[in-house]
C-alpha cells in the first residue's frame, strides 16, 4: 500500500497540470487490490478544502469525487465509515465536508458535542456553537 499526499489527490481530481496529472495518473493507474492507495483522512479534508477554496468546487461534486475514491477496489480510504457519515450531513446543509468530518470523528471518540465558532459547521450533527 501507498500513500498518497493532498497535492498528488487534487492534481489527478482537477487535471490542471499536464505533466502532474500524468504522473498522479499513471500512479492511480498502477494500484491494485493487492497494491492499493491509501488515502488518510487529513487528505481527504486538505482536498475537499482546496477544492471548495481554490476551484469552487460545490458539496455535491466533491462529495461525488470523494465518493468515487471510496468505491474503487484499488483504493483504501482511512475511516470510511466516517467520511460516509460525514458527507451524508454535508449534502444540502452548507456545512463543509472538513467539518462534517471533524464532527463525526468527535461522535466516534464518544465526544458529547464539538465546540466550533463557526455557525455553518455548528449545524453539523454532533457540532455545537461555543458561545
């Protein structure tokens, strides 16, 4: 199994960078079952960040991105059972991926709530507005 770091995930999502997306392309190309990618879940909230921030991406399309990532045999997600919670509470609320992600992990720690000043994570389930 490998790793794979956020700037390798986004250059093979966005194909913005020929000669990258070839590299990460043809890295993608090369796993298997036996030899998978390992995406961690600090990668996965990196990506859905850049993607909102940097390319405008929209919750639906990243979670389809990170959603076909996860149903493909030759990679491994860490927590997938997180992220798939996770995006079922971003879909149609507002509340980003990163934060749905962070809420989640804190219900799977048996955490009470998450405190966040953010008002748009906040309506995440498991979040709560410190005020």
């Amino acid at each position: 199994m490998i790793g794979v770091d956020t700037n390798v995930l986004v250059r093979f999502l966005v194909h913005d960078d020929e000669e990258q997306f070839n590299r990460a392309d043809r890295f993608f190309t090369e796993r298997t079952v036996a030899d998978p990618a390992f995406i961690a879940l600090v990668v996965i909230v990196e990506t859905a960040w850049v993607l909102r921030r940097r390319y405008g991406s929209d919750a639906a399309a990243i979670a389809h991105a990170v959603m076909a990532l996860m149903g493909a045999d030759e990679v491994v997600v860490q927590a997938p059972d997180v992220v798939r919670r996770a995006i079922r509470d971003s879909q149609g609320s507002g509340v980003d991926l990163a934060d749905a992600i962070i809420a989640q992990l804190g219900i799977d720690a048996d955490c009470d709530y998450t405190v966040t000043f953010d008002r748009r994570a906040a309506q995440a389930p498991g979040m709560q507005l410190l005020k």
